[in-house]
C-alpha cells in the first residue's frame, strides 16, 4: 500500500469508480485514478496474470473510490493507493500456513512473487513478462505419503537444524525433509467473470529438482548444487523437455484464491456479508489420488491398483509407463463449473460446486458463522467419477480447510475462495514404519464470483 500527496495535473487516463466530485462532474477518486500512477506497459505485463485492477484508489476522507487501470497523483489531497502487493492469493493446500503475494516494480509491474510458506517468507523472479516464476522449498512429508505437512521456502542459508527446530515447533512428527527445485506457472481465470477486485486459478509447480529425506547439510548443498544423486525413489531429475511437456499436461494443480478487501479507506482480509447475499460464478477442482507401497507389500503392489481400477502392464519393462511401480502415483484429473453458487443466510453460508457434470461429484461446502470449526464438506451424485478417483467411505484420516473471502469496497461485491479436503485409507501395514500400503484421496477447489 503506498500513500501520495497530490500535487500534479491530471492526465486523461482510463479508470472505472465512484466518489466524491472534482472538475466537470468527474469524481475526483478516478480523476486521480487517471493520472499515471501504474504506466501503460505495467499494466499490459499484468493483463497477463491478472484482471484485477493494478490499484485501487480510496480518498482518506471517504469522498470517494476508484478501481485504478492506469493512473498517478492529484490535487494536494492525500489519497490511499492499494496496488497488487497488497493483494494475499491464499493457496488451497493450506490456506491457514500458505499465501503469496506480488511483488511490484517502480512502474508497477508484476515482477516477483513473494511466497509465505510456514514461518518464512521469500521472493521468487518472474520470468520476463510470461506467467511463470522460479522458486525452490523445503517441505515436511509424513513418512508412507507425498502430501505436505509444512513447507518453508530455501532461502539458500536453512540447514538441517533449522528445519529440525521447525518441525518440532510445529509439532511435526514421523516424516522427514524434501526439497523441491520447482518453476510456477500461474494462471488466473477471473477475467472469465468479469472480477476487479478479486481473482482465482492455479499454478502448475513443476520441478526441476526433487530430493527426498534429506538428513544433513551435506546432502542439502548437493540438492541446492543438483549433484545428489541416489535411487529413483530418493532423487528425481526433470530435463527442459521433460518440464515443458509437465507444462502442457499435468493436471496436479494448486489452486489459490484472494483479492482487494477495503473496509472504511483500509485494506481488511476480508469483507463480511450480509444475511440474503448470494454470489455465482466459476469453481475449478483438482482431484488427487496416490497409491503408496513399501516393505514387503511393495511386492503385491498390483493388488492394490487393481483394487481402486489402476491400469498397468505386467511389469516385464522396466521402462513403461505403465509398470506397476510407476502406475498409481501422483493421479490427478480437473474440472470445471460455471454454475457455483456461494449463499448467506444470516448465520450459515453454503458453497455449491457441481462437478458431477464434469466427472466428479457435486461438492457442497457449509460453514456456521463464520467458523472454521464448522466446516462441513460433502460429495453428491458420484455415479461417474473414475474408481481411481473416488472417495474413501471409511478413511483412516480427515482433514479440511476452507478459506472463503468477500471483496470489494465497503460491501462485498464479488467472492472468491478455496478449499482442500484431504483423506488417508491405511490399506496395510504400519505407516509410521517401512512396511505399508497407504492411498491418499485430496481435492482441491477454488472458484471466483459476482454478487447477484
């Protein structure tokens, strides 16, 4: 958020809003608006990421607001700018430890991304004027899964007692430490739906990198220097092409969310709405399914994915895609709607997502005042989701986030969120030890709305 003092002329520049008046009956917030503060090729290089407005202009003496396109300073009145670093994009794998923010220019451009991840913060570079950024992490994996439990950005000085001491910080317990050397690319799909103040997608984290159970320093500074070199199950290895074609293809999307919320000329988390409020739009979902086998049930690993409709060969080639060693990892599919729906009543608020159409279930998400203690997450009409993909009945464990955020001025006019809920089924074994079969289940959904 910066903060200018009027002082220069105005120059006629586009903008959109409403507030108090200046010269010809022109509010004088978009009179502002218009004169310059984020320049006309900032504004083309953010176009590429984000429909939102590059800032949003509020007189500090509530005369008035204006969704900034392209603008400067004005008149000797003080004014408060909010431009997109302000903005938190909080990502659907656990919006409550994770969010990023972009970074600005002097011109205004989006030129960094600044990710939060655990209890660290740090900046990763844009890639030109293209969707995509650079950025290697840490993240804590409970021992017989992929999902992370935490993840910290490398800052290029953490050694292993750091990420010890946060691991017994946060409570974390029977996993170990990967790094991750990855490129997002980032895509937004708010200019579908016409947002201004808020946007949602998905970045596609493909890695360049990725060592697991790290245990030293030593190992560390051959992971940073991509020289850790072990067996395929420890240290993966993505050539350009190999990356691109990640690019084109994968569906193991994270999803995020967030926006410009600004209650009384200040920049809040989030608006709260009012009984009757009722929002539509666009949710996009991402369902992820894993199968795990180590010890001695690695052996009867085919069982497994024959269980849940797994294709596989019969293992004769070591090289196929389809041996049942490769078979049945990282699964994941995504979908679409256009018919979300979000609603308040006054006390619960009720997230529709019917992706039945698409090949998944229709999930319906309830939240009781606000409260995340509330949540409640169910998936209707699954008469068509692929065995590979459909929910466990009797999962050994549950957990679910929602982060539900309203945006606007002053009264939300537009609403956009996200939402994880991730299972574990034990199928045998002990995951705690190495000898185990496990499958994790995780859906992820974020969608982007305006009021109705």
């Amino acid at each position: 958020m910066k903060k200018y003092a009027i002082l220069t002329s105005v120059l006629a520049l586009a903008a959109c809003g409403g507030g108090g008046h200046g010269g010809g009956g022109v509010p004088e917030a978009e009179l502002f608006a218009r004169s310059g503060i984020i320049s006309g090729d900032a504004k083309l290089s953010n176009n590429a990421l984000t429909s939102m407005a590059s800032a949003v202009v509020v007189a500090k003496d509530g005369s008035g607001s204006a969704v900034v396109r392209t603008s400067k300073t004005f008149n000797g009145k003080e004014y408060e700018v909010y431009t997109l670093d302000d903005v938190k994009f909080y990502i659907a794998q656990d919006p409550r430890q994770g969010y990023f923010q972009f970074g600005i220019d002097e011109n205004g451009r989006i030129s960094t991304v600044e990710e939060t991840l655990g209890a660290v913060s740090d900046e990763i570079q844009r890639v030109g004027d293209t969707t995509r950024f650079n950025g290697p992490m840490f993240e804590y994996v409970k021992n017989g899964g992929d999902n992370a439990k935490w993840r910290v950005l490398d800052n290029g000085s953490i050694t292993i007692d750091d990420l010890n001491a946060i691991a017994t910080e946060q409570g974390l317990t029977g996993g170990h430490w990967n790094r991750i050397d990855e490129v997002l690319d980032i895509k937004t799909f708010g200019r579908d739906q016409g947002l201004q103040f808020s946007d949602f997608g998905h970045f596609n984290p493909v890695y360049r990198t990725k060592n697991k159970n790290l245990t030293t320093d030593e190992m560390i500074a051959d992971a940073r220097a991509g020289t850790l070199h072990r067996n395929d199950d420890d240290d993966k290895y993505h050539t350009d092409e190999e990356m691109e074609d990640e690019f084109r293809n994968s569906q193991d999307y994270q999803l995020f969310a967030g926006g410009y919320a600004i209650k009384n000329g200040e920049l809040v988390d989030t608006l709260e709405p009012t009984a009757g409020m009722a929002f539509k739009g666009t949710a996009h979902g991402r369902v992820y399914s894993s199968i795990q086998t180590k010890g001695t049930f690695a052996g009867s690993r085919t069982t497994y994915l024959d269980a849940y409709g797994v294709e596989h060969d019969d293992g004769t080639d070591p090289n196929s895609a389809l041996h049942p060693n490769k078979a049945g990892h990282d699964m994941a599919q995504n979908f679409t709607t256009d018919n979300a729906t979000l609603t308040f009543n006054g006390t619960t608020e009720t997230l529709t997502m019917p992706f039945s159409g698409a090949g998944f279930y229709d999930v319906v998400v309830t939240r009781d005042n606000m409260d995340d203690n509330t949540l409640a997450v169910q998936f209707n009409n699954g008469a068509g989701v692929p065995q590979r993909f459909q929910k466990e009945d009797s999962p050994d464990e549950i957990e679910g986030v929602v982060k539900m955020g309203y945006y606007g001025i002053n009264s939300p006019t537009e609403a956009a969120g996200v939402i994880q809920y991730r299972t574990v089924k034990v199928l045998d074994g002990n995951p705690n030890t190495d000898d185990y079969a496990t499958r994790e289940w995780e859906v992820q959904g974020a969608y982007g709305m305006k009021r109705q």
